[in-house]
C-alpha cells in the first residue's frame, strides 16, 4: 500500500445515513474496505472495531464512519488507551439512546435478540457487573464517540438529525447496595457509553422482566 504504518483494513456495511446514490457499488449484501493504521489495530481489536469507526467519521465529520480511506490520515488512537469496556459480544440489533429532552436513557431490545439478553443475565453472578455492547445503531441521529482522556463524552451528529436522540456504544448495569453516600442510582454517561447503577433489588426485577 505504500506506508508502512498501514496493517490492514475493517469491513463494514453502509449505513441508511450514506448516500450512495452517486457510486457504482454491486448488488446488496456488500462491504466496504476501510484502511486501518498499525497503531490502531490492537485497540480496535481488543476494544470494538466500530468504535474505531465511529472515531473516524468524528476526525472526517462524515456520520457515522466515512467509506472512504486515506493513507495519510493521521492516526485515531496513537496507542493502547484503557476503556471501561473491553472485547465482548456485540447483541445482534440491539440498540441504546439517549433521549436528551426527557432526560431518560432507553434499550430497545428486538424479539431476535432476547435469547442473547438472557444468556448475559444467566453468565452473570450473582450482582456483578452486567455490560451489553450495543454497535452502531441506525435508529438514531447521532452517536457518542470514544475520545481518550477528555472530560466530557465526545458526539458525532448525522446532518439535519436532532440532537436529543444519541447512540450509545455501550450500556453497563452496576447492582449496588453498598451506595455509602458516595455514588447515586441512575444512569450517566461514561467514555461512549452509559454506565447505569441500579440496586441489587431492582437488577432481580429486571431479570425477572427479561
């Protein structure tokens, strides 16, 4: 390819946002190539290539992710930067938004996905940590993006979309009882994601629920 800090490339499928009205692409089911840096690599490999994704189309303000590459572009993630979450299952068409207005953080969870919802719930222990990694989804407007050590969550907005309406990539549920005064029930947003603290009687109601 030209550059030796190039290691390869991600695949994707566009999205309903891209306009592809104007390429010459083959027949749906296709996918695009997306150049990927040597620097890049481990961490999207080990912490969600759509990620990966999404940081790019925030350095390019193409939403979600641009289908296009550039060798020369400079790099997303210069190196192995931590994150709340790690490699997990991705939840096949499940999806979380944030709606900004009403203040109120939903999961929308499809009939195909459930068996998958359940099975997180049973590999569960007891009250521990709960993490469901949700993808992009095509339902909202705009995304929260991983930005290493900044301060304030990071968004990428889709042209003419409404801003109260944000993806997330991912939802944590926290079962807490020992609260101690220092942290609060409620969702609120971490890195790209939600992290959502809830007590060890309401994590049993929402086993019950699934």
């Amino acid at each position: 390819l030209g550059y030796p800090d190039l290691a390869g490339f991600v695949y994707a499928r566009a999205r309903p946002s891209h306009n592809l009205k104007n390429l010459l692409v083959p027949k749906v089911p296709h996918l695009f190539a997306i150049l990927v840096k040597k620097c890049e690599m481990p961490w999207a490999l080990a912490r969600q290539t759509h990620r990966l994704l999404l940081k790019l189309g925030h350095m390019t303000r193409h939403y979600p992710f641009p289908l296009w590459s550039t060798r020369e572009r400079p790099a997303a993630f210069d190196g192995f930067h931590d994150t709340l979450l790690g490699q997990g299952p991705v939840f096949p068409n499940l999806f979380a938004l944030h709606t900004v207005d009403e203040r109120l953080i939903s999961v929308s969870i499809p009939h195909s996905a459930h068996s998958h919802i359940v099975s997180a719930f049973e590999s569960t222990p007891g009250q521990s940590i709960l993490p469901l990694v949700t993808g992009i989804s095509d339902g909202v407007d705009g995304h929260l993006v991983f930005e290493p050590d900044a301060e304030n969550p990071q968004c990428i907005m889709r042209s003419g979309g409404n801003p109260a309406v944000i993806g997330v990539s991912y939802v944590i549920v926290l079962p807490r009882d020992d609260f101690n005064g220092v942290v609060s029930l409620g969702g609120n947003f971490f890195e790209d994601g939600v992290v959502v603290i809830v007590s060890g009687v309401q994590f049993k109601s929402m086993w019950s629920a699934v």
